[in-house]
C-alpha cells in the first residue's frame, strides 16, 4: 500500500475561551506548531501506532472488542465509533502508523484534540472515507468529547481541522466563517507548567451554568448571546459563591469577541492589543485560571515590545499568547528570560496532506 502522511495544526484560541460549550462564538488561529501521522493500510486487520514522542506503541484488532485502556483513549474511540457506523463499518482494514507532535502537552494548544483531527485525516486516507474537513472535525469531536462525556466543544476541532484564522459561533451545527487578514506578530510562551484540562473545565462549567440557572429563573426571556451586563448585575450581586464572578467573565469576553471580529478584519494592532489584554483580565479575575508565572511572562512580553497577551486556553498553567507585532524576537527573549519555552508562530492551514519523506 502507498505511504499516507498528513499533519494537523496546534489552536490556540485568540478570543473566547469557555464560550464554545455555550452557544456562543470564538475566535481562533491555527499554528504551524503541527501533529503528524504516518504510515499504511495492511490486511491483517491490526491497528499498530507508534508514539514516537512518548516511546509508547498500541496495537489491536479490528476485528475483535476494542476495550478502552484509559478514562481517554482517543484513538481507539475513533476506530469504535467508524465500526458502529455501518456507511464506513465494511471499509475499515489494519493500519501500521507512527505519530509525533511538534505541540507541547496539556498547555492550552489542544494537543489532544489535534491529535485525534490528524488521526482521522490519516483514516480518512486510509479506508477511504470521503470526508470533508468539517466531518472530519465532528468525528474527531465524537472521539474526544461525546465518547467520554467530557465537557468543552467543537471549537478545537474545528480549528484544526479547517486552519486559518476562524471566527467560530458555536451553535449546532456551528457556523464558520474565515476571518482575513490573519493576524502577524505572535508569540507563545510555554510556562512549562502542566494544566489539568478537564478538572479545571468541569469545575468551571458548573459554576457558570450554576450562575446562568439563577439569572434564568428572575429574568424570562434571559438570553445568554444578546443580555446586556446592566441588566443581569442587579441578580449577579445576590449569589452566593464563584457563580456570579464566574458568569461576568463569560459575557464580559462574549462582548470582547463581539468587538474583536472587526478590529481584526482592519488589522487594528492597537485594538487588538487592547482588546487580548481586557480578555486576559476577565480570564484572571472572573476565572481565577492565571498563575504568576503566566503573569511574568505576559507582563515582560509587553515590557519588550508587546503589544497584549493572554493566557490561551483553560488556564492553571499551559500557554500564553503574546501579540507582539515587530517585536517577536524581543517577545520572545523575554519570555525565555521569565523561565518559559518561547515559539515563534505564524497562522497555518489546516489538517493537510504532507509530501512523503
């Protein structure tokens, strides 16, 4: 069989974390930090991948039970999920793989989702699925997400999937639209601390819907894409616990999204700036998602040159996203100089096929 080698984007989210599992829109940029999976069908019927990051190699048969090793194994999810869809059920044969990945783990770049978008292009190759890169992006979703009944969204699959620079309203199904020019300058900085993604999500989602229910019961047509902030701070005020603080950062960076769709489409370095660091404020005091180091590295980034940075993701560690326009390589001495991992990164495409090596 001929060789298949294809490779996913790393996202990072440039406006709107923790609005995609509530309807609401995000915008987000996929980098030439990028997962890879090569390898051929067979016809053993055995899956074989090789992690080469990890030194880890998984191997099964198709043709018996696909038992689960893990609370999230991704992988195996994908090949479950194709065996009980009888359009692709009759299509799938053994494959012999190996993965490895450019994006640093469990840091706010979506390195498990990227993993899964590239795993079912490389199937999609492979048993000849004919899928578009937004089927794609929902049966990477399905393995992740919907598998496991883990919380989050489609935004990270979506990102990967398609590339580029994506304003994202998270209905269903969602709608997408391309925004043009992609932004320039970016830096992100690794604080090399690792986030616990879906402790600190289930947590955080509870609050918030804990905070949307109240507001819900005193005000009957409350709508979570349209309520304006003045006329929900009256109930805000008189809840108990995270619950309001919670549920202000989330319409205060809805509106930020609102305003930020514009300013990039002018390619508005100033508003953009303004608007990444009044995000990253809403994110440290309405989610209380932002350690010091993360504070270091954005606070020397600016100090350098920058113009905004956020943390980029579910936060308690992972990345920040430092707009540094002109000042890169100042960003990103500084960022090394707070004791972080600095990349230099550009918007990429998404999920594509690679010439082979």
């Amino acid at each position: 069989m001929n060789e298949i080698f294809v490779s996913a984007p790393g996202r990072a989210c440039l406006f709107g974390e923790d609005q995609d599992y509530l309807g609401l829109s995000v915008i987000t940029v996929a980098i030439n930090l990028r997962t890879y999976v090569r390898g051929k069908a067979t016809e053993d019927n055995i899956i074989k991948i090789n992690y080469i990051n990890t030194l880890e190699i998984d191997e099964f048969s198709i043709q018996e039970k696909i038992a689960y090793r893990s609370k999230r194994d991704y992988l195996r999810a994908t090949i479950n999920i194709l065996k009980r869809d009888e359009r692709f059920s009759n299509l799938l044969k053994g494959i012999e793989c190996e993965i490895w990945s450019e994006i640093p783990i469990a840091s706010g770049l979506s390195s498990s989702s990227v993993l899964v978008v590239a795993w079912a292009k490389f199937l999609n190759s492979a048993f000849g699925l004919n899928l578009g890169e937004k089927d794609i992006a929902q049966l990477a979703f399905q393995s992740e997400v919907a598998e496991f009944g883990e919380p989050g969204g489609m935004m990270d699959h979506i990102a990967s999937a398609i590339g580029g620079q994506l304003l994202i309203k998270c209905t269903n199904p969602p709608q997408i639209q391309k925004l043009d020019p992609p932004i320039s300058g970016l830096v992100i900085g690794d604080t090399l601390v690792k986030k616990k993604t879906i402790e600190t999500l289930v947590k955080r989602k509870s609050e918030i819907f804990e905070g949307i229910a109240f507001v819900s019961d005193q005000i009957k047509d409350f709508n979570l894409e349209t309520v304006e902030m003045a006329r929900i701070e009256p109930y805000l005020q008189k809840m108990d616990g995270n619950a309001a603080k919670r549920l202000r950062a989330v319409l205060e960076m809805r509106d930020i999204v609102k305003m930020a769709a514009p300013a990039l489409k002018m390619d508005d370095e100033a508003k953009i700036g303004d608007l990444i660091n009044r995000h990253h404020q809403s994110m440290r005091d309405g989610f209380e998602n932002v350690i010091a180091k993360a504070e270091d590295m954005i606070r020397a980034s600016i100090d350098a040159g920058a113009l905004g940075g956020k943390v980029t993701g579910s936060g308690n560690g992972g990345c920040v996203i430092i707009f540094a326009p002109q000042h890169q390589l100042e960003a990103a001495k500084a960022i090394e100089q707070a004791g972080g991992k600095d990349y230099i990164v550009q918007v990429d495409e998404g999920a594509r096929d690679e010439k082979p090596k």
